[in-house]
C-alpha cells in the first residue's frame, strides 16, 4: 500500500478535523476540541500569513494521517517549528505513516533554515514516547508548560 505525503488544501479540512477529533478522544478529552472545519481553513489558507501548516498522508483508503505545525520564533535561536500534533488513523496506525509524516515535517524545518524543531508528548502517551526515542531529541525536563485558557 502506497501512502503519499502532501501540503494539505482547505478541502482537506473536514477530514483534519476528523482526525483531531479522534486524537483528542483517544487523549480521554472529546469534549476540549472546539475548532471548526471553518475556522481551519481561514486560519490556514486565508491571508499571507497562515496560523499553520499541514501535511497531508494519503493512501487508497483515503486521509491516513496529518501533520500540523507552526512557525515559532525563539529569542536566542531565531526561527523554529513546532509540531503541534501527528495524527494517523487508527485503522492506518503501526504501518510507518507517523514516520513519514515527521519526517516531511523534519525535512520542511530544514529547508526553512529552522534552528530546531519542538514537540510535546503526553507523559502517558508510550507508543507516542517510545516512537520519538528513535530521533534522539533532547527531553526538557526543567521547563513547565503553563497555559491560560481565554474565552472569548
């Protein structure tokens, strides 16, 4: 089976929204996913300077797998990506599509002239942990993560 990596197009939304839903339940938080298929394709493809980027895996099925990312901006490096989330359906999972997909987010932030690449990943999240373990990435234990939640 033959899994094709893509930019994705606002057409591709509705089904990165699927695949967003189905990360946030398997993260046990249905409920926390309030984005809108959308606000995805204005925040992503409308205007100069889109919130994100994201890459598409597609094979004969359909939408296998995405990769969302963003341009974050470090004050003592310069320009950085952070990968937001790599989602692979789970009836695609365990087939190599989450390596491509980190792979083509990897090789954009090369190519951008990116100082370094981030990621998070839930403390329970093993088979997410033990995948990432294979790029040899520094693990920032010293730093928190802090978040204000705005409702407006």
């Amino acid at each position: 089976m033959q899994t094709t990596i893509r930019k994705a197009t606002a057409a591709d939304m509705p089904a990165v929204l699927q695949l967003i839903q189905e990360l946030a339940d398997y993260e046990k938080a249905p409920e926390e996913v309030i984005v809108t298929v959308a606000q995805l394709q204005q925040d992503g493809f409308t205007g100069d300077r889109p919130y994100f980027y994201c890459f598409i895996a597609e094979n004969e099925n359909g939408v296998a797998g995405i990769a969302l990312y963003y341009i974050k901006y470090s004050t003592w490096k310069g320009r950085c990506i952070f990968l937001e989330d790599i989602v692979v359906t789970r009836r695609e999972r365990r087939k190599g599509i989450g390596k491509i997909l980190f792979d083509a987010v990897l090789d954009e932030a090369k190519q951008s002239g990116a100082k370094r690449m981030e990621w998070q990943v839930l403390d329970w999240n093993e088979p997410a942990i033990a995948f990432y373990k294979q790029y040899e990435p520094q693990v920032l234990r010293e730093w928190l993560n802090y978040r204000l939640v705005l409702n407006n």
